[in-house]
C-alpha cells in the first residue's frame, strides 16, 4: 500500500491541533490546583501543606510516564501518514498495555514508593501525615490516569485535538464537583480530594474507551499476532525508555533548580517559585504548538513525506518565535504587576522583579526547545532526542558549576543556558536527522 498524498502543510492546520492543545495543557495542573484550593478553605495548614505537597509528586511522578501520551501520539500520526488505520486500535491497545502495568507496579510500590518520597521532601511530622493520606488515596488512579494519557496521544495523533481537549474537561468539571462535594459538603476532608482525583481520572477513562470505540472501525478487536508483533513491541519499547530517560533528565534539572534556590534562603525560594508560573504559563502554550509538529511531523514521516515535514518544521517553529516575542514583551510590560499580584511580601516581590528579566528572556530559547522536541518525537528521533538531552543537563550542571559564586543569578543562567542547549543542539542535529530519514523517500 502506498503511503496518500496530503496538501501542503498549513497554518490553520497547525492551529487546528496548537489550539486546542494549549488550552487543554493548560487545564493539566487543575486536579492539583482545586484539591489544594478546597482543603485551603478548610483553614489547616498541615492539611494544605500536605495535599500540595502530594499534588507536585504526583504531578512529577506522572510526568515521568508522559511518554505513553508523547509515543502513541507519534505511532498514531505516523500510521494515519503512512495510510495505515488498521494500525490504530493496535497502537491503543499497547499503549494500554504498558499503562496497566506500570500503573500496577506503582500501586504494588506504594508503601515504599511513599516512604522514600516523604522522607526526601522532608516536611513536618503534620503535613508528611497528610500528605500520606492523599497520596494513599490517589495512588490507585494511577492505572486510569497513565491510560488517558494513551488516550489523549491517540486522540492528537489523528488530528482529533478537539476531542482530546473535551476529555480534559470532562476530567477536570467532575473533579471540580467531586471535590466540593467530599470536601466541602461531607466534610471527607484530605481523603475526600484524594477520591474525587480518582473518580475523574475513572470517569476520563470511562468517557474516553467510548470515544475510541465510537471512532475505531473495528473496535478494539485486534489480531493476537498484530497486537504482539515483535518489531512494532520492541520499536514501542525503545522510544517509550529513551523519551522516558529524556523526560527524568528535564525533571532532574528542575527539582535541582529548586533546591539550589532553597539553600538561598525563603525570600529567593518564593521569588523562583513565583517566577516559575511565568515559566509554566509560556511552557503551556509552547508544548501546544509542540504537540502540533508531533502529529504534522509524525503524519508526514509515516507518509515519507520530506517536504512536507520540513515544511511542518519551519512554521511550528516561526509561530513559535512570533508568539515568544510576543509573550517577552507581555512579561516585560506587565510581569511587575503580576508578581504583586502573586504576593503581598515586599521582600519576595521586590526579589521577583530583580529577576524578571530571566523570565522576559525564556521563551525565545524555550521556542526551540519545545519546537524541536515535538519534531524529534513525531519522527521517533528518540533516542538521539535523549542523547541530546543528556549533553543538555550536563551544561546545565557544568554552567552552574562555573556560576556557583554568583547565587540564584548563576542559577538563573545556567536554567536559561539549558532551554538554549536544549533547542541549539537539536537544531544543530536536525539537518542531519532530515537528511538521513528521507533520502530514500
């Protein structure tokens, strides 16, 4: 079977899957967000100490597995490129596959898992005992939230960015209302906002297995030996390792980041912290256009479409660069105001707005880093992706290293210093990598 012929990559369809992506990014933390807002109402500190401090393992722990969403989206969109819709449920059903058993791992871990956590976070005796609640508690979506994160990658990889992004909100409204009404109205307290996680993620995957099987042409009915074949497992598997290495590496630099900030002292670790949601915020809408050249490129690498994976490459990346300035620029103008609006210590904010430049300048480099790693994970460039982020972390390190002198300043740049090495040597690959996928196409 011959691979179709797909139009001329446009703008509009990179907005089609950037659009809903970024606004469904941006709906990701809120499990986290409202369980800490509702025990927040509860006036106990050890309590919302506890559930944020559980929210951010979670949200680290599951970060880790996002290769299950970043792969099948790559598998998906490079199946649909190379006319291969057969291929679809297969795709899905291995996605679930691995979700269920590292779901079950962690959950069979638990006790430990959480035992050496807590002890690394090192919070009171009270929030630990909350936090342990929760964590307990919530432990047991881990299954369900790995098999929507399959879901979700599937879902984009076929261009349905639309559906993916009701999904997040159907996720996200019954977790809203089942946290009010376990928290709140039945008084269930910390274990309330850990069940109500568990509900959502239930009920996302419940509406999810139905969307799949309403836009599947066979249902989930797939061959043994399709299922199981051992190239397509093994292939699976060594992007699924090395997009997992890549993502510990991006985390090891963030969570240093942090604790080089504490050992500053509490004014420069909230001033980073306040920072940081400036970071997050642009991060949010970078990874939308991410997840754009993810399905483009994957669709025009399954298609062995050079061309149009090069074209998908330049405007990914130059609306990347038109919404960066643009972001700098609102930084710049407004950054002082919402740094006060984030905090009422004169102290932090006047700390924040020494540092804001830091911010003003992220997003340019953070463009490329973004851009070239939905590029290199629709191509499954994988491994070379992890190689890449590897030397990434290394500068980083040795940067701050050379920079240890000067303080949180130091820090700052080698966080800068790091998106930049992150986007420059993929792009310094790219040409590479283009050339020797598609010389035979």
């Amino acid at each position: 079977m011959h691979a179709p012929i797909y139009p001329k990559i446009t703008t509009r369809q990179v907005f089609a899957i950037a659009g809903p992506a970024m606004v469904a990014n941006l709906t990701t933390p809120l499990i986290g967000v409202v369980s800490t807002t509702a025990i927040g109402r509860l006036d106990d500190a050890a309590l919302l100490g506890g559930v944020a401090m559980a929210s951010v393992i979670f949200d680290c722990l599951f970060w880790l597995f996002a290769f299950l969403r970043m792969s099948t989206l790559a598998f998906t969109a490079q199946a649909q490129g190379a006319g291969e819709p057969q291929e679809y449920a297969a795709i899905l059903v291995r996605g679930f596959i691995v979700a269920g058993l590292i779901g079950a791992a962690l959950i069979a871990l638990q006790v430990p898992l959480a035992a050496i956590t807590f002890q690394l976070m090192g919070g009171s005796e009270g929030v630990t005992r909350a936090a342990k609640t929760y964590f307990m508690i919530r432990i047991w979506s881990a299954p369900l939230a790995l098999a929507n994160y399959v879901i979700l990658g599937w879902l984009v990889g076929q261009a349905r960015a639309n559906l993916a992004l009701a999904l997040q909100i159907v996720i996200n409204i019954i977790n809203m209302i089942a946290t009010v009404l376990l928290v709140q109205a039945y008084g269930a307290g910390i274990a309330g906002a850990a069940i109500a996680a568990v509900l959502a993620e239930t009920a996302g995957f419940v509406v999810g297995i139905v969307v799949a099987w309403r836009i599947s042409q066979d249902g989930f009915a797939v061959p043994a030996a399709t299922l199981f074949d051992r190239a397509k497992l093994m292939r699976m598997l060594a992007v699924n390792r090395d997009i997992m290495v890549r993502t510990a590496a991006l985390i090891v630099v963030f969570l240093f980041f942090t604790a080089k900030g504490a050992r500053e002292g509490d004014v420069t670790l909230a001033a980073n912290s306040v920072l940081n949601n400036f970071l997050l915020v642009s991060a949010f809408f970078l990874d939308g256009l991410a997840n754009a050249a993810q399905q483009l490129c994957g669709r025009a690498y399954g298609a062995r479409d050079g061309r149009g994976f090069a074209d998908s490459t330049r405007l990914v990346l130059l609306w990347g660069i038109g919404f960066a300035l643009v972001v700098s620029v609102l930084f710049a103008l407004f950054g002082p105001a919402l740094i006060n609006l984030m905090t009422t210590s004169d102290d932090v904010r006047r700390y924040a707005r020494d540092f804001l430049l830091f911010v003003v300048l992220a997003p340019l480099p953070g463009v490329f880093a973004f851009g070239f790693d939905g590029i290199y994970v629709g191509a499954t460039w994988a491994r070379e992706m992890r190689n890449l982020m590897l030397a990434s972390l290394a500068i980083f390190l040795a940067t701050w290293w050379v920079l240890s002198g000067y303080g949180n300043t130091g820090l700052w740049i080698a966080l800068i210093g790091f998106y930049v090495a992150r986007g420059g040597l993929q792009g310094l690959r790219y040409p590479a990598m283009l050339r020797k996928t598609f010389k035979a196409a």
